[in-house]
C-alpha cells in the first residue's frame, strides 16, 4: 500500500472475467490470516464451482484438524457419546449443527473456523 504496510487482494484471471465469471475481484484487508481463510473457504470453493459449472459442489468437504467440524466429529466418535440417551444425542446434533452452520460477517460458516479463534 501506498502506506508501506501489506495489504491483500483477491482477483480472478482475466481469461475468467472474459467468461462471464460471476466471483468479482475484492480487497481482503490487512490481516493475513482473515486473507487467506476468506480466499481458501469462501472465494476459490466459488470459483471452482463456477469453472466446473458445479460439479465441485458435490464433493464433500473434508474435515481439518484443530476446526470447529473436527471437534465435533470427535466428541460423535467417543465412547461417552454413544452412552448419551439418544434424544439427547439429536438435540445436540441439532444445536451444533445450528452453530456449525451459522453464517458469519465475513461469509464463512463457524464451523470453519478454527478452535483457538473462539474465546
């Protein structure tokens, strides 16, 4: 920046834009973390699925260690979640898919977030 300090920008190829693709160019910001998680989760899935004309949308997500998903996956493998009643094991399975799901500002789900960011 004109400042000295980095900043972060995402763009599309140009051969893309020419195509009609619909993920437009946008300023990340400063934090490099905030940068990265927003191209990685939020603006690549998108354009990939516009360049597989959705055929990427059916792939499932894996799941990354240290993320919210993981987590949860990990309480649903223990032994202690198999002696929960099962009631209760939808009730959880609905509040924490609900948080999962929740859409943040920045356009990424919480449950793509990692733990540490929490507080």
């Amino acid at each position: 920046m004109k400042s000295g300090r980095w900043a972060y920008f995402f763009e599309p190829p140009t051969w893309a834009r020419a195509q009609g693709c619909h993920v437009k160019a946008e300023a990340l910001g400063e934090d490099y973390s905030t940068a990265v998680e927003r191209a990685e989760y939020v603006l690549l899935p998108a354009f990939d699925s516009w360049r597989s004309r959705g055929m990427t949308d059916m792939v499932p997500i894996g799941i990354i260690p240290g993320f919210f998903d993981w987590l949860v996956n990990v309480f649903k493998a223990h032994q202690k979640w198999k002696e929960i009643d099962h009631k209760m094991q939808r009730l959880y399975e609905q509040g924490l898919a609900l948080f999962a799901g929740h859409l943040l500002k920045d356009g990424t789900r919480a449950g793509s977030k990692q733990i540490v960011d929490f507080t």
